[in-house]
C-alpha cells in the first residue's frame, strides 16, 4: 500500500478538498484506497457521510497497520490538521502532497511545512491550488516554490465547482465529468500515480 499525505501547516488551502478528490480518481484509476480523516474539523468525514458511491474507504488510523497487513487498499490518503502534529503523520507517507495558494501570505507559511517535511525525510510535491485565469502570482509561485522543492506541472483553478460538488458527497469527477476540473484532476493524478511508482 503507498501512502500520499496531504498536508500544509496553514488552513484554508485546500488540504481535505484535494484529499477527497485525490481518493475518488485514484478510485476511478481502479485503486482500492483508503482515507483517514487526521484534521479535528472532520470535514473529510462529513464529505464521506454525505456520499452515496461505496468508494472511496474512510477507516480510522488505527486500522490502518491491519488495512496493509491484510492488502485491503492499494492506496491511503491522509487528511491532516494545520498544526505541528502533522509531524507524526509524515512519517506514514510515500509522498507528501502540499496544497499552496498563489498568494504572498500562503508562500511565506509554506516553510513551516516545508520544515516538517524535511525533518521527516520525505518526498514532498507542491500543488498550486485555487489559481485564477491569466495570473501572474501563479507562474510567480512556482518559481518561488521550487526553490523548495517539486512543484506538480498541474495547477487547480479557482472554481466554484470544487466547492459545490464537495457540499454533497461528491466531486467536481461526479458533478462535472467532462468539466475543466474533472480535466485538472485527472491530470494531476496521473501525474502523482508516476511519482508514487517511483
């Protein structure tokens, strides 16, 4: 089982967003995946209790010795908080997965993460999430970012859809198809899929 931590030290990046969507692509790419919903907010769980579709798994991260012993998932997700306990969760990852806003503010609490990833000694890839058409801030981040590390050659827009396809137990892959979004997130799965396979 890989294992892809979705983590940022600051809140309201994206982080349980990206998790759910990460978890129901994979799913589609016929992975059995698995989350853990690590944030006290629980806002991945409420995502979860509201779907209708059997996958995606939600388990509890005490299980989560007895999923990979047992081979029941191909893949968990691990929703984290914005505080320093994320620490401890890194270590569980194969890839860490950092949701960054294009915005001065998100760039400079960006090497708090950085700090923790570092210290736990593990891959780590920048998504710049929430971009708005022809912005410049975008292109300016990834150049600031990659001083850091890998940043993902796909990029999120600022879409409503993410948001609403969220309020009801789907995402933008249920809601829209078709859709730019759905389009994104593909992508960058396919992407993060080669990263896992090493």
């Amino acid at each position: 089982m890989k294992t892809i931590v979705v983590a940022s030290r600051k809140g309201g990046v994206g982080k349980t967003t990206l998790a759910g969507h990460l978890a129901v692509v994979a799913a589609s790419d016929g992975k059995t995946v698995v989350m853990f919903d690590e944030d006290p907010q629980h806002s991945l769980t409420e995502w979860f209790d509201s779907r209708k579709a059997e996958h995606p798994l939600l388990a509890d991260l005490d299980n989560m010795a007895g999923i990979q012993a047992s081979n029941e998932a191909d893949l968990a997700i691990i929703d984290t908080p914005p505080s320093h306990d994320t620490g401890k969760l890194l270590l569980l990852a194969d890839l860490v997965v950092i949701p960054v806003r294009a915005s001065a503010h998100d760039l400079r609490a960006v090497s708090a993460t950085v700090d923790l990833v570092r210290e736990a000694r593990k891959p780590m890839v920048f998504v710049i999430n929430a971009v708005t058409p022809r912005s410049r801030l975008a292109a300016e981040a990834a150049i600031e970012l990659s001083q850091h590390g890998t940043v993902a050659p796909v990029q999120l827009g600022a879409r409503q859809d993410y948001v609403v396809s969220m309020a009801d137990g789907r995402t933008v892959l249920e809601s829209d198809p078709q859709g730019r979004s759905a389009d994104e997130i593909r992508k960058l799965w396919d992407y993060l899929a080669r990263r896992l396979a090493g």
